[in-house]
C-alpha cells in the first residue's frame, strides 16, 4: 500500500488558532466574565470531552466551554453573538513550528497534500491557509460548512478522496484528535494517525505522533520503505 495523497486537519495541526486574550475580549463584549487561565482549562476540557462519535455543534461546544469557563450560566444565544463576533476579528494565524517543515518533506516525497477541516467553509477556510502562508501546499481544501456533513462522518472523508481522485485506501488523514480525526478517518477506509502533542508516542489505539516532522517517516515505514534519517 502506498498512501497517494495526504490529508491534515487545520485547527490544532497546522495553526493554533488559540487566542486566550482575544476571546477573554470577545467574552466580555457579550457579557461573559474570563480570565485567560480558567478558558484555557474549559477549553481543553470540552475539546477532550467531546471528540466523540456524536459530538455536539460548534455552537454547543462553545456554549459548554463558556459556561465552565465563567463559572456561570452562558444562553445558547450569548455564545452564538460571542462566535459571530470571533468571526468579525481579524484572523491571526499562527503556523506551528513542525509544519513547514513536514509539508516540504511530503512533497518531496511525491505525496500530494489536501485538507480537511470542520470550519465555515472553503472560501474561509482557503483565507486562513492564504494568510498563514500554506494555501500553496494544499491541492485540495474540503470544509463542513461547504460540504454540508463534518467529522467525524465518514462521509466528509470520502468526499476528500473522491476529490482527489483517488481510492480511499491510498488516501491518508492526520489530525489533532484521537476520535473526529485518527479514528473516524480510520473508519472511512483511509490511513491515519493521531497527531497528539502532548502525548509520548507510543499509544497504538489510535496510533499516535507528537510532531509533524514525524509523519514523513511515519508514512514510510507503514508503506515498506526505507526509513532514512534527516542528513
């Protein structure tokens, strides 16, 4: 088996799109108390939480990391103005360091690259990649809010290869989650691995890694080849 295409998720795998002050502002402009310590525990906490098969709406998920993170009761309402208001800010993309440097290599290995991403759509979701400076690698970028179906159905990612053109089985999906990413792309038929930063990497249910820059490599060995190291 060789893997033709590659596929990443963005948030939490290409760029952090993380900004505790910012969102500490937003919640304030709706009337959510936050301080930057308490939201990113809540955060982590619900994104934990809710990688499961069924898991909730965006507005849901926010509406549950409000509400912990304030310590108070946050409407359904509130949160929908509080994401209608992060989605007026200006984007502040910021690429992880490991990044780059996978994308070339994959390349260069002869992989084509494509996205896949839970997000508002294409058209967004291309601005995103342009003003991180990654639109250029990706020869396919597949959003839920465009397409109409998100992770973890495996749908989105028969999309994603039917749009490259290949077979799922040679199609291969990598991102920070272990159920919406490695698990449910798994379950579509694709390749994958979980991309778990803070892990040891050495969990096999889903397989994990802890950095992009060992993906290469990674694609390698379950393909056969030879495995050189850098140099």
């Amino acid at each position: 088996m060789t893997f033709d295409i590659v596929f990443l998720d963005v948030g939490g795998t290409l760029v952090d799109e993380r900004d505790y002050p910012l969102w500490v502002e937003l919640g304030r402009s709706v009337g959510v108390e936050l301080d930057e310590y308490h939201l990113a525990h809540a955060y982590l906490e619900v994104e934990r939480e809710t990688d499961t098969p069924d898991p909730p709406s965006h507005e849901a998920r926010w509406q549950q990391i409000l509400t912990r993170a304030s310590g108070a009761p946050v409407s359904a309402a509130t949160a929908s103005k509080f994401m209608e208001a992060w989605h007026r800010s200006p984007v502040r993309p910021r690429v992880y360091s490991d990044v780059v440097r996978c994308l070339v290599q994959l390349r260069n290995d002869g992989r084509r690259l494509g996205v896949i991403s839970n997000s508002r759509s294409e058209e967004s979701l291309r601005l995103l990649l342009d003003r991180a400076g990654l639109v250029n690698f990706f020869e396919v970028v597949v959003s839920s809010g465009t397409e109409g179906v998100a992770k973890p159905d495996p749908e989105i990612f028969r999309r994603a290869a039917a749009r490259a053109r290949v077979a799922v089985a040679s199609a291969f999906h990598v991102g920070d989650l272990a159920y919406r990413d490695a698990k449910a792309a798994r379950a579509a038929g694709l390749g994958s691995v979980w991309l778990n930063r803070e892990g040891t990497g050495f969990g096999d249910d889903p397989p994990e890694i802890t950095s992009l820059t060992e993906l290469p490599f990674h694609l390698l060995s379950l393909e056969g080849r030879s495995v050189r190291g850098p140099g």
